[in-house]
C-alpha cells in the first residue's frame, strides 16, 4: 500500500487537463476543454475536461471522475497502479507499505499479466545488452541493420536467449506463476513443463500509450523455413493487435506537436524512422488496418500519412482498407518509396531534413494515389476502366465531409477525364445504398441503443432499485456543492451559539430519523460524512472526488459536471435572480423534507398493502397493530406536508 501522505501528495500535484491530453487531443472551450472520447466512438465530442473542477466527464457515454480513475479506465491499472503511473510522470517518489495477503490476493490476473510483461521486457533487455548469446547474436543483427545503442534502449528491444526454457525457468525461479507466463503468451504449456515461444529471436516489446508492455514481437535469425519470421504474443486480457500501434507511446507527444502521423508497416522501420530524427511514426506490425488503430491515431491528430515499400505487391489489396480511414474522417496521403526500397533502408539513405522534404515533396492525397495507380493498371481496357471508376467513386463517397468530397471530385473528373456530374450521380447511388443500409442496421440495434442511453440517463453508476433516487442524489449534491455553508446558528445545551452547516444539518437529520438508503454508493457517502462531519479541514467535494472508490469517483464527477435547474425555487427580487446559494435556508430543510416525505409514501404503501393481505388471513392482532402504524405515518406525512406547504 502506498502511505496515505504521498497519496495527497499524488491528488495535489496531478492535473487532469495534463493526464488526460496524453491521451486524448483537447481543445480549449471555455473555461473547459473538450475532445474526443476515448472510451467509445463518436464523431462530434462530448467529453470534456475541466481543471477548475478536477474532473472529466463524457456526455455521450456518462463516464467520469477524476485523473486516477481516468488512468484506471483508460489503461486498465488498478488503483495502486495508476497512483503509481502519476508518481512517475510528476517524479513523486513513492513509498510502498507491505500489502497484506488479502490485498495481495485482490490483485486480478490482467495486472499480474502486465507485471509478467515488464519483467519479461526487462530480461530479454538484458539478455540483448549483457549476455554472450545476445551480444554475439542479437546485437551483432541490430548492429548489421545500423541500429545505434540509443534507439534499442530507446525501444527497449531485446534477445530472448535460444533455449527451449531458459526464459520460463528463470521467470518461475524469480516468483512468477506459470498461470500468468501462459496466459501473456510468453511461455507455451508442455507436459513436460513450459518452453519459450520467443526461443531466439530479437524480441520487439509492444508498448500501450502510458508505456507499458502489452506484449511482443519477435524477429527469428536462424534459417528455418518451418518457423515464421516474426512472432507476436497471442490475443490475451492485456494484447489485441488490432487495438495498438507499434511506436504510439514513443510518437504521441511528436504527432500532436507535428499534427501528423507517418504510418509503416515494421517495427525496424519505426526504429529506422526515429534514428532518422522523425519521431512521429507508428507501425501496424503487418496487419491490415483496423477502425481501432484509426482511432488511436485520430486522438491525436487528423492527418496520416501511409508510407509503403516501394516493390510491396500489397498496395492493390490494402486500398480497400484504406477506405476505413476515409469514414473516420482523416486527412490521408501516401508516399510509395522508390523501388527496392523500404521505410528502414530509405531512412538511412539521407539525412533528417532531407527526408523530411523527400517526404513533404512526394506525399500524395490518397484518392488521387488510387486513382493513378489503378489508372495504370487499366490502361485502355474499358471494362476495367468502369470499375476504375466506380472503385474510385466508392472511397470518395464514404467521405463525411461535403467540401472535400467536391474537391476530390473535381480532380478526379480532370484525372480520368470524366465529367462531374457522371461521378455525382454515381455517388448519390453508392450514398443511397450505404444510407440504407444503416438505417436497417439503426433498426436492428435501436433497441440496444435506447437500453445504453436509458442507461446513461438513469444510471450514472449501478443502482439498487432506489425509489428515493432523486431525492437521496438532491441531497448528496447539497453535501459536495455547499456541505460547508453556513444554514442557520441556534443555541446549545450551554447556551453558546453554534453555527449548523448544511452537511451537518442533513446528515443530522437522516441519522435522528434512522434514514438510510438502499443504494450502497449512496449510503456510503452519507456515513463518511458522517464520520468528518466535525473535522474542520474536510471539504466533501475534493474528499469524494478524490475516494479510493471508482463507484463514488463516478457520483462525485456526475454530480459536479451536472447542471441544475432550481425550477420553481428561483424567485425574481427587482432586477436580480437569486442564486442557489442565496436559497440555502430554504432548499436544504425543504429538500431534507421532500426525501422524508417519500420515504413516508413508502411506508405507507407497504403497510396498507400488508393491511390487505392480513385482512384476508383473518389475523385480527397483526391487523390492529398496521392500524396504528398507518395512524402514525399519516400524522408524520401531514406535519411533512405542512413544512412544505402542501396541507
């Protein structure tokens, strides 16, 4: 566990608008800034950022809280871990205390999984660097390649020593659970025990945006035809290869500050990239382009550029993939390399600034690229030459924005020497078909959709069937917004004046009248104000902002992103509208009421009910006594009433 001070000290230091724009591109809006959210799709933001406050909040799909409970979403850390991501970006030096079995024992499986991939990425590291084998061998081919020592500790790349177990052993002798060597991939299971799946290779860690290792690739150097020449970790609880990109931890600052990306296909060619002085390249490691790597891109800027071999035999078949990038609303230019040449050895042909205007000069926007090049390949031919035409005019109405669309086709009219207006109408047939077929597939999943915003709306975080909902969450905004704002002073026992603040008065209130609610989250906030009720420091807001709890994070960052609406409580004084902090005095008693009253309606609905059901069984006793209490709960509901002026 991590001492309680140095916690404080993390929340103290931690800024949210600098956690979150390391991962997502954000745009002053105000007092505010909004981007992209990272955590489903969508095409115009909702998710904003508010220092002042110490929150996000996303309006699309209702996820908040403040920046440890951001990096716990985000990056799949667990408390602990994201304190620990702060303290290493804020150099905050953190001090552990001994966890207890118990808490040992919480930890889950994709943690311990991405403990397993850091020391494995520090072993192989060392194997590289440090012993005979990886020297001889692994350093021996970087070096062949013209990798610098700087750019391999820059990757992190290693060597994974050519023994069936060598790896496995030493990782389970070091304390790690075979489980978790299985489950990464790293190790294969054998009846015999576990071998190694990355048995003399150069290894390649693959590392998520915050720069932990996700998982590995592994280039083979001896001559095997039966065994592949690059190996990555299989799909587990912390890899997707279509999720990540190669480089992207090591790019992201560089790709916002150049508001471009270059995008090659290998991991030496990112390493060449990088030694060449452009850091802002990533790699999709030989697979064909996901909407989710496009996504990943586009959070931090809107311009890519797509870099291919110059003898690559695949560029026909990757276009249509291509087109993904057009839907997402990218700007896309693609540069083809000389011939014989790739993205590794072109880099090291000529100097930064050279490349860099080699790259300027020669980049093409991709729809004129895929117009030139099937042009090429359809010559005279008209049967191909239409379904040039018709190729082209595809990717060109997947285009979202209206005045490229128009630009692109103008240039493609005077390319393949057809008129405009054939390409219109070809495109209002292609639009045609496309916008039916998402109005079926909008049929299909209307119902799913209106459970997710249903959801959103009326459930912020996982609630009990609460018939006091809103009253009791009207009430934990009153704690949080004006806990500590005087409400009135009254005389005690000695008979000193005593200032009663409005959280003291509502959580006095519920416990003189034994309230509670059945919604844990709820519940646990009233009895931790409870318990801080007289602490003279304790200020709600930051408290549960900044609680070790995710669920009453979400409620504190709901609440504080909230609007409010006083509705019939606003009253018109001259000139002026008073504020809701003006109507204290009269909102907390009448809010504290309002939640009596219901819980009252409650009671009463339940015993009339038993009422019914003990008049039936002939239980004359029990009947007398649901007699009384009804008597009684109706005396309280009129004196209720009466305080609220409905008699």
């Amino acid at each position: 566990m991590i001492d309680q001070s140095t916690v404080q000290r993390i929340f103290d230091t931690a800024q949210i608008f600098e956690v979150v724009s390391d991962f997502v591109t954000l745009r002053k809006r105000g007092v505010n800034f909004l981007g992209l959210c990272p955590f489903h799709n969508e095409k115009t933001p909702s998710f904003t950022v508010s220092p002042a406050k110490g929150i996000y909040k996303c309006f699309g799909c209702g996820k908040g809280g403040n920046a440890v409970n951001f990096l716990m979403e985000h990056e799949h850390l667990d408390y602990v871990g994201a304190l620990k991501y702060l303290g290493r970006k804020y150099h905050i030096d953190i001090v552990e205390e001994e966890l207890s079995p118990e808490q040992e024992q919480r930890k889950n499986d994709r943690e311990s999984m991405m403990i397993v991939n850091s020391y494995a990425q520090k072993y192989f590291s060392e194997n590289l660097l440090q012993s005979n084998e990886g020297i001889a061998v692994g350093m021996s081919y970087m070096r062949e390649r013209g990798f610098r020592e700087d750019t391999i500790k820059k990757f992190q790349v290693g060597f994974c020593l050519d023994s069936w177990n060598a790896f496995s052993d030493q990782a389970i002798k070091t304390g790690y659970k075979k489980e978790f060597l299985v489950k990464t991939g790293l190790s294969i299971d054998k009846e015999k025990g576990p071998i190694d799946r990355f048995k003399g290779r150069v290894i390649f860690p693959i590392h998520g945006i915050a720069g932990r290792t996700l998982g590995f690739g592994g280039r083979i150097l001896k001559k095997d035809p039966k065994a592949a020449k690059y190996l990555n970790s299989p799909e587990s609880e912390v890899y997707h290869k279509s999720r990540i990109l190669y480089g992207i931890y090591q790019a992201k600052k560089t790709i916002v500050q150049n508001d471009k990306c270059f995008l090659v296909e290998g991991y030496t060619d990112v390493l060449s990239f990088h030694q060449a002085g452009i850091e802002n390249v990533v790699a999709s490691s030989g697979t064909a382009l996901t909407v989710d790597q496009i996504r990943l891109v586009k959070r931090f800027t809107n311009n890519l550029t797509i870099i291919y071999d110059g003898d690559s035999a695949g560029i026909k078949a990757s276009l249509r993939g291509i087109d993904l990038v057009l839907e997402q609303e990218l700007n896309v230019k693609v540069l083809l390399l000389p011939d014989g040449e790739d993205p590794d050895s072109f880099s090291r042909t000529m100097s930064s600034s050279e490349l860099a205007q080699y790259i300027e000069k020669n980049e093409t926007d991709f729809i004129v690229f895929k117009t030139n090049l099937l042009l090429a390949d359809a010559k005279n031919d008209p049967v191909k030459r239409a379904n040039l035409i018709i190729d082209i005019v595809r990717s060109i109405a997947i285009i979202p924005d209206n005045i490229i669309r128009s630009e692109y086709i103008k240039e493609c009219s005077s390319i393949l020497n057809v008129q405009e207006q054939v390409l219109y109408t070809e495109i209002d047939k292609i639009k045609g078909h496309l916008q039916e077929q998402a109005w079926k597939n909008e049929q299909r999943s209307n119902i799913e959709l209106q459970a997710q915003e249903d959801s959103i709306i009326n459930q912020s975080i996982i609630r009990a069937d609460n018939d006091c909902d809103l009253e009791e969450r009207a009430l934990i905004r009153l704690l949080l917004n004006f806990g500590n704002e005087e409400l009135f002073s009254t005389k005690n026992e000695q008979g000193e004046e005593e200032i009663i603040r409005v959280g003291n008065y509502i959580v006095d209130e519920l416990e003189r009248d034994e309230l509670s609610s059945v919604n844990e989250t709820y519940q646990q906030v009233f009895d931790e104000y409870m318990k801080n009720k007289f602490d003279p420091n304790f200020e709600a807001k930051i408290f549960f902002r900044d609680h070790t709890d995710s669920k009453i994070v979400q409620l504190a960052a709901d609440i504080m992103s909230e609007p409010y609406q006083l509705s019939d409580m606003w009253t018109r004084k001259d000139s002026y509208l008073e504020s809701e902090e003006m109507k204290l005095k009269e909102i907390v008693p009448k809010q504290v009421n309002e939640y009596k009253g219901k819980k009252v309606k409650i009671l009463l609905e339940e015993v009339v009910q038993e009422m019914q059901q003990v008049q039936e069984s002939g239980d004359t006793d029990r009947l007398m006594e649901l007699m009384k209490q009804k008597m009684l709960l109706d005396q309280i509901k009129n004196a209720i009433l009466k305080e609220l002026g409905r008699e």
